[in-house]
C-alpha cells in the first residue's frame, strides 16, 4: 500500500485537539488509554456526543497503525457503551469524516459517537456550543453510569 494520500485535509493553525491533550485549552476529556483520549465535545449534534481519537497526532484514518485503529474501535465501543448505560438512547450514532469534502474541520482523525436526539438522527447543521461546565456535567453522568 503506498502512504500517499489523494485526501484534501483541512487546514488548521495548530491543532486544537492536541491542545486540549497538553492541557493548554480547556476541554473535557471523559478518558485517556495508553493510545486514545475520549472528549465530551462542545457542539452537541446528539446527546450526548463524544469524540474519540488517537493521542499521536494522525491526520486521517489513513495514516492509523493497526494498534491505534484497534485501541480506537475498542474506545468507540466503550464510549457507545457508557451513552446508552447513563441514557438509555434508542440509538446511537457513529461517524468519522476524512478530507474537506467529507466535512472534517480539524485535521486530527476522530470519531463521533452520539445518542440520537428525539426525533432521531443527529444535528449535522449548526450547533450553538455548550459551555465547559456543561460538558463536564455530561461527564460526570457518563462516569457515574459505568
């Protein structure tokens, strides 16, 4: 297989992802491994919605050794796991975007797992973003409920 990528990644000044892991921004982070963190993302597209990712800097799923896409299955399984234990959602969403016409903004693979809002599905228009308490609150549900 050739490491090349035909992949129109976004472009972004520093990624903000990996602030957050350095703890130079505030964000929730619900759990780390060895490998993956587990966020409670501010724009909730579902409830709740959590992003999962490695803790290496990857821009997309293609750049993934085997050992990070199995640490990151395991991780988005668990993250499923605790939203329907604390929300007993009648589904759950799971989503990952590669490339600007896929719709990822930021350029550090992670994927999205949200319970679905009432009517079903998830919010893929606009979101007004949640405060950090309030993405902490999320957590602290989440956590309570394993």
């Amino acid at each position: 297989m050739s490491n090349e990528s035909s992949i129109d990644l976004p472009e972004n000044d520093g990624c903000p992802f990996c602030a957050y892991l350095r703890g130079e921004r505030p964000y929730t982070i619900l759990s780390r491994t060895a490998d993956t963190a587990t966020f409670v993302t501010r724009e909730q597209r579902g409830h709740p919605h959590l992003l999962v990712l490695p803790l290496r800097h990857v821009p997309s799923i293609l750049e993934l050794t085997d050992s990070e896409a199995a640490a990151i299955a395991v991780e988005v399984r668990n993250a499923a796991r605790l939203i329907d234990l604390a929300y007993s959602k009648p589904g759950i969403a799971v989503w990952q975007n590669n490339g600007v016409p896929a719709g990822q903004a930021i350029s550090h693979v992670h994927f999205h797992i949200a319970g679905t809002l009432k009517g079903g599905g998830t919010e893929f228009g606009p979101v007004e973003e949640i405060s950090i308490e309030e993405t902490d609150e999320i957590a602290k549900k989440l956590l309570g409920a394993s």
